[in-house]
C-alpha cells in the first residue's frame, strides 16, 4: 500500500489534462489501495484479463481493491472514486490483432474503469470485493447502492457491439489492456472530496460526466497509481 506524494499526485492529476480540474488550493488525501503500490504491477485478482497460455487473455477475478483515505476538510458533503486508465489506444484497428502490434507512442485516451458518487461523508473505505467481485456479463446495474451512487464505466461502450458481453457496466471492472500493446498502462485510483452530498446527475452517467460534476467542487484528493500489461514481451507471464 502506499501514498502519492504532492508531485506524485500532481502528476497523476495532470495526466487528465483539464478534466479534472482540482483547484490549486485543494488539500491532499491520504488515499491507500489495498494490495496495489504506487508504479507496481496490479495483482491479477483486481483485473478483467489476465494472460494465458491459448488465446492471449482469459477472465481475470475482478475484484474490486479496498480503497481507504484520510478524512476530508472541512466543508466535505461527500467522496467519489474516479479509477482511469490513461494509456488506452485511440484507434482501435489493430487491438487484440495477430501478427500486429500497438506502438507505444500512439495517441491514448482516458478509459474509465470506475465511477462512484455520492459516497457519504462518514465513509472512509470501501471493502475489497464490495462493489465487484467477479465479472458480470452484460454488466452490474448502475445506479444507487449501499456504497453510493454507480456510474457506467467504459466497458458499456467497449462492449457495445458484443452480443455476448454487452449492457450497461456500472461500478468496478478492473484491467484488460490490449494484449499487443507496447505500452504500460497506468491506472489511477483516485478520491475526492467534494462539497457538494449529491452530484445530482442522470439515470445513465459516465466518468466524463462525474467529472464535469465534480468540477469547481474539489475540497481535497489523491491517487493511488498502478500498472498493468497483458503483453509477454512487457513482463505478463501466461499461466
């Protein structure tokens, strides 16, 4: 376990550009990730892929971690959890491709494996496998819960053509990187702590939604960053 430190968190921060715009006053949580250190490998249990031997992927566990931080300041109505992936490929062509592979510089996007709102204020910590703890086809159901308020994660629209697999994915599913992908992937587990009890958003909302919600609403964060390949020649071993 471990704890961004302040240029540690600001890089992770910046990784999103502008999409989350912190204000340069917020104060800094104390955010821990269980099992997961700052710029080491994600256990397997907390991912939607893991490597394999035949075919180059197969389910992972995916568990959601436990997420622990420190009290918020003053003025904290809530939290939310944001987790990202900031190395996810633009262009989608040549994903998953025998005989192809995802050069390291490509264009990359932000991919959003978690969205949690309106976690009340007296609530430090969410349990491991308590928001996911197995992968659900077709998706968990978004919405709100005993741990706050679920937003879609990515995986609905990386799914959304996949007869078997598609729906609406709320809550926590972990990592699952292209296979052939040259480049580490970063994921960004970060809490907020807002001023605001409820974002008061719709039905159906995402992670850039979340964001624009949170915008000028930012008390306090911190990030907890973890990697992660599938890709043999980066490290992933097969089992």
């Amino acid at each position: 376990m471990s704890v961004l430190t302040l240029a540690a968190r600001g890089a992770a921060l910046a990784a999103l550009g502008a999409l989350i715009a912190a204000p340069a006053s917020a104060a800094g949580l104390k955010v821990h990730v269980g099992g997961i250190a700052n710029g080491k490998p994600i256990p397997p249990q907390f991912t939607f892929c893991v490597p394999a031997a035949q075919g180059h992927v197969s389910r992972g566990p995916d568990k959601n971690p436990r997420v622990s931080w420190s009290k918020g300041p003053k003025g904290t109505l809530s939290y939310a959890i944001i987790a990202f992936d900031t190395d996810v490929p633009t262009i989608r062509t040549d994903m998953n491709q025998e005989g192809k592979t995802l050069p390291a510089d490509m264009p990359r996007r932000t991919f959003y494996h978690w969205v949690l709102v309106d976690i009340p204020a007296a609530v430090r910590s969410i349990a491991e496998g308590a928001d996911a703890d197995g992968a659900v086809p077709h998706g968990k159901p978004p919405g709100k819960t005993k741990l706050g308020v679920r937003g879609l994660n990515d995986f609905t629209g990386a799914f959304a053509a996949n007869e078997a697999m598609k729906g609406n994915y709320g809550g926590f599913d972990g990592p699952c990187p292209p296979w052939n992908d040259l480049r580490l992937h970063h994921y960004h587990f970060a809490v907020y702590a807002l001023d605001l009890a409820e974002l008061k958003l719709p039905e159906l909302f995402g992670g850039a939604e979340a964001v624009a919600a949170m915008k000028g609403h930012i008390l306090a964060s911190g990030a907890v960053v973890g990697t992660y390949t599938l890709n043999p020649a980066l490290g992933a071993t097969p089992k």
